[in-house]
C-alpha cells in the first residue's frame, strides 16, 4: 500500500536493511541507521515533560462511571506525577533500606504502583513488579510466590490491598517492609501508601538520582519459566532508554503527535511495562490504564473506557483483539470513537490468527476512509523489549519486521529453522545471583540466545522483513526423525478452527504422529460437542488433504473441558499459552490422546 504516511520519512523511516552472509549458510541483518545518543536514566523523562509541560496529563486511572456509566478519571499531570515521585522517593531514602534490596510490587497497574516504581528508579533502586496472579489466584498455595520472594529478597513489598495480598505474605521467607494503599492498618508492622508519600522532598532525592547511571539496575523482570522459579531479568536504565531511541527513531511520528494510549497490558510484562511506559515516558504522551483485560468478566471494562477514551496508538494482544471484536463489530459509534484518531494498531505477545486480522480491517472499513494500519515487533524481557518493528503496511500477520537502529539480529541454521540472536545496546547483562544462566544465554560473538527462529518473506531481498517461525525450544522430533514447527502448526489450527478455539496444544514429542489438546472458547464449550468435535474432524481432514507431511498434519485431537489455568501458569498474563508446561501438566490427557485402540473421546480424521 503506498500513501503519504509510509512513504514519508517524516513520519516512519525507510524500509531498509544491511545483510552480511557468514559461513555455513548463518547471515547478520542489522539497520544502516546508527543509534543516536539517548538519556541516562528513565528519570530524566519525567524531569522534562515536568518542566517543559507541567499541565499536560500523564497518567490516569479510573475514578468511578458518571450518571451517564462513563468512566470518570484520576489523572496526574506531568507536575503532579513528579512531586508525587519525589515525596515516595523521599520517602524510600527515609526508610532507609539496604542497598540490594528490591521494591517489589505484588499487585496490578494503577497510579500507586506507578509512582513506587518511578521512584524507586529515581535513587537508584530496582524495581520488580510480579504477576498478580501468583497471589490471587492460588486459593491457600502460596508456594510459588514465597519461593519468587525468596530469590528477589525485597527491601519493600507493596500491594494495593492488603485483604487481597497480604495472606500470600504471612509465611513469606523474607524481612521486608510491607506497604499497602489500602487496609495497611489491619497487617501489623505494614505502612500506609500516604505514610510514603508523608515527608517533603530535600535534596538527598537529587544527590540519589544524579548518581543513578546507564548500568544501574532499573528494573528486575520475570522470565515466564515452564517449571521452578523464574529466572531474574535484570533491566538497566541504558537498556531502557536505548530501546525508546529506537523506536522513535523508526516511528517518526511520535515526536509530532505525542502518544495516547488506553493501556491493559500488565506491568509485570516487558510489553507492557516497559514498551509502553516507557513511550509515554519518552515523548510525554499520556496514557489511561484501563481496568479491563481480554477475559468474558472483565471485557467490559475496556469497552466502557473506550468510549471516553480515544487512544492514538492502541496495543493488545491478539486475544484481546478477538474479545474486543463483537463490541466494535455491534456498535458502530463506539467503532467509530476506537478507529478515529487511531495511527497504529499493534499486536504482540503470540501470533495474530489471519481471521482476527480480517475482522480488525472490516470494521475499521465501515468507519474511516483509510485502512487502519496493523503491525507489529518482536523481543523479549531480555531485550527491553523491542528488536525489530514492522514500520511499514503489512498485508497479512507473520512478519515481525526488520532490525531497529542499533540491533542487529544473526540467523543460524538449526535443526532445520534458522535460529535468531541477537545483539544491541538494548540487550540485558545478565540474569541476576545467576552466572551460569547469564554464560548460557550468549554466544560466543556476545549475542543473546533468545531462543526464536525466523526467516525472510523473500530470501533474495532481506528488506521483504522477517518472518516469525516458532521457539526453537518448543518444536520437536517424531519418531520417524521429523522436526515438527510448533509454533507454525499452532497458528495454522487456530485458524482454520476459528471462531470455535481459544488456542491448542501440539503434543508428538518422541511419538509417531502429532496430535493436538484443543481448548474452545466460552461459546464453543456451550455447544453440543458432537458438533464441535465434527468441525474439528472437518479441519483435521482438510490439513490431511493439503498433503503437508507428517510434521504438518495432526492425526488425532481432543477436546478439553476447560481453559488453560493462568494460575497454574498454562496461560500468561497476556494470554499466551506456555505449550511446555501445559503438556505437563496435562499428562495424562496426551496419553489418552495416544491410546491403542483410541477411546471414544480422541477425534481422528
């Protein structure tokens, strides 16, 4: 598609790559943009749109719904969010903590949690936001949260509630100071949020934050680990702002609109906070967090905020798109308000089904000339987050873009994939307390073992972009020596089972043919399961007709009862499914899978 925004670099940089083959078939892509300088530390964000727009809004959450039900909100303006910053900053130097202890915050986004964890970064102390979910929805077990504290050991704990988090802290094998912003009073020892916030700035904040450097630690991450404890990411302030510098300089456009931004994605993903923080961090945008998120109880939310929220940049991940749709789809004022002023669509996280991508792009057709602009990036926790980015109008989802300035992606061939590393400013130092994993996870060039492979949509012109082709770690062998692709097997059954499917498990490892656990949506789990399991026999069929070999064709498939657990780590926070834990977990569900004679349950084609 050609038009004045993408072929404008005013607006987007040019398309372009520079590819360097090496030996054995492996070639390096990298930007012939250099990076430009960036800031030292996340902080000097906040001092400049506090003195260079002290009344614009920053941040805001919701108050409440006005007569009307619209959301009413909480915003802090650029002044606010900074005085704010440096009273809790105040307040954590008071307390004095000891020096390698992190803050850590147990529970979801809100403008407290906020401004904890930009003050914690202004002195110079690490930050580490852990899912919620650990402490919500783990009913009496909190083994796996107390193991996570006990590797973080945090100087401060806090949690917006302390009904709803502070059991999960009882027996918790750490010494902490426990902060809540509400029902501090009913936990013995725990500080009030406003107690924080008590003591006026002086310029101990000051002295702090000018020896804040590129290499102190900012912020601590949580890989999403299939077993055990996560390991712990740890996030430099260089890192942080250098990946902000890369996405401006390949999203032009964000230096002459600043970015609006109605925000779910939680903060104890690198996606949302830091990718998404951090924007609005970096171009003093503002960005409403909204209190919905892709899952039938809480969908609403969202399309309540939407109708007082016109965001001009919209992030979700494809399963939030999916839930999201029949409101748009229904409503056209709503469509209309969501589409308006919309300069980018962006989806991350897992692997955008074709048919969720069509219905994005027809409802937007009904509600504005231009066709909406859906794209894309791709990274990590490690890599803080952004490595590549699709700045230009992509036809259909699989293409994650090219290399920013300053990142530079190496492809070795790999049990029959190409294996992507990568290497760049933005690129973590290690893993914390964890030297073998930190040696592990580089190559002997420096580059990060990020674990994904991918190719190029055209092998004879590297600025054709990448294509994303599965975790390397996931995909599998049969018996008959055949590499299975899960990932692209994955994507390729939840389309073809669209709308009946929420996602799919691919199982074979060390087996003669591949099979498939399938989770169905809520509507699919209502219906008569003889039709759905006939709908399934129909795709399983079809994909045997394609004649695609066995490492593309599913013999056998079984439907669950349920969804993926997000409390037993089966499902992110962000609606991905961990396949490796999930396969465990449902052990004895692919051994059914695989009985001789199959039982009644087992769907073949």
């Amino acid at each position: 598609m050609a038009g004045s925004f993408f072929d404008d670099p005013h607006w987007l940089a040019p398309r372009r790559t520079v590819r360097t083959d090496l030996a054995g078939g492996a070639f390096v892509l990298r930007s012939p943009e250099p990076l430009k300088p960036h800031v030292r530390r996340i902080g000097d964000w906040l001092e400049q749109w506090a003195r260079e727009t002290p009344d614009a809004p920053a941040f805001a959450e919701p108050a409440g719904t006005d007569g009307t039900g619209r959301t009413t909100w909480t915003v802090l303006s650029w002044r606010a969010l900074r005085e704010r910053v440096g009273r809790i900053a105040q307040g954590l130097l008071d307390l004095n903590l000891p020096a390698d202890k992190p803050v850590v915050v147990l529970s979801d986004n809100s403008l407290d949690h906020l401004v904890l964890m930009l003050a914690a970064m202004h002195v110079g102390r690490a930050s580490c936001t852990v899912s919620s979910g650990y402490c919500r929805l783990a009913g009496t077990d909190y083994s796996r949260i107390h193991g996570i504290l006990h590797t973080l050991q945090p100087g401060l704990v806090y949690a917006s509630d302390a009904a709803v988090y502070a059991p999960a802290l009882e027996e918790a094998p750490i010494e902490a100071v426990a902060v809540f912003s509400h029902g501090a009073g009913t936990v013995p020892g725990a500080l009030a949020f406003e107690q924080l916030a008590a003591a006026a700035e002086t310029p101990a904040v000051q002295q702090a934050f000018e020896a804040v450097t590129p290499d102190t630690h900012a912020k601590y991450l949580l890989t999403s680990g299939s077993t055990g404890t996560p390991k712990v990411v740890i996030n430099t302030h260089r890192m942080l702002t250098a990946n902000q510098e890369m996405i401006g300089q390949t999203l032009r456009f964000l230096a002459h609109e600043k970015p609006v931004l109605l925000d779910w994605l939680p903060w104890s993903h690198t996606f949302g906070g830091n990718h998404n923080i951090h924007m609005v961090m970096r171009w003093g945008g503002t960005m409403y967090i909204d209190d919905g998120r892709p899952l039938p109880q809480a969908i609403g939310r969202t399309v309540v905020n939407l109708r007082t929220v016109q965001p001009t940049i919209y992030f979700n991940v494809p399963k939030g798109y999916e839930m999201l749709l029949p409101a748009l789809e229904g409503d056209a004022a709503l469509a209309r308000r969501f589409f308006e002023k919309l300069r980018m669509v962006f989806y991350a996280g897992a692997g955008m089904p074709e048919a969720t991508w069509r219905r994005v792009e027809a409802v937007a057709a009904t509600v504005r000339s231009e066709p909406v602009w859906f794209t894309t990036s791709w990274g990590s926790t490690e890599t803080a987050p952004a490595i590549t980015f699709a700045n230009w109008y992509l036809e259909r989802p699989g293409v994650i873009g090219l290399p920013m300035p300053g990142a530079e992606v190496k492809f070795i061939p790999n049990g029959g994939k190409l294996e992507m590393r990568v290497r760049g400013p933005n690129i973590f130092p290690g893993y914390r307390n964890n030297p073998q994993a930190t040696k592990d996870a580089f190559d002997e060039e420096g580059y990060y073992r990020i674990g994904d492979a991918g190719y190029l949509l055209d092998e004879n012109d590297a600025s054709s972009g990448i294509v994303f082709n599965g975790r390397v770690a996931e995909d599998f062998k049969l018996t008959s020596g055949t590499w299975v692709s899960v990932g692209t097997l994955r994507l390729k059954l939840v389309n073809a089972l669209a709308p009946l499917v929420q996602d799919v498990a691919i199982t074979g490892h060390d087996r003669g043919e591949i099979g498939a656990l399938v989770f169905l949506t809520d509507a699919a789990r209502a219906l008569p399961r003889a039709d759905v399991a006939a709908a399934v026999r129909n795709v399983l069929r079809e994909l045997k007709a394609e004649g695609g070999g066995s490492s593309m064709v599913p013999t056998r498939a079984r439907l669950m009862p349920d969804a993926p657990s997000m409390a037993a780590g089966e499902l992110t926070d962000k609606g991905y499914l961990n396949q490796r834990l999930t396969l465990q977990r449902r052990a004895a569900d692919v051994d059914a899978l695989y009985a001789n004679p199959p039982g009644d349950d087992v769907i073949r084609p």
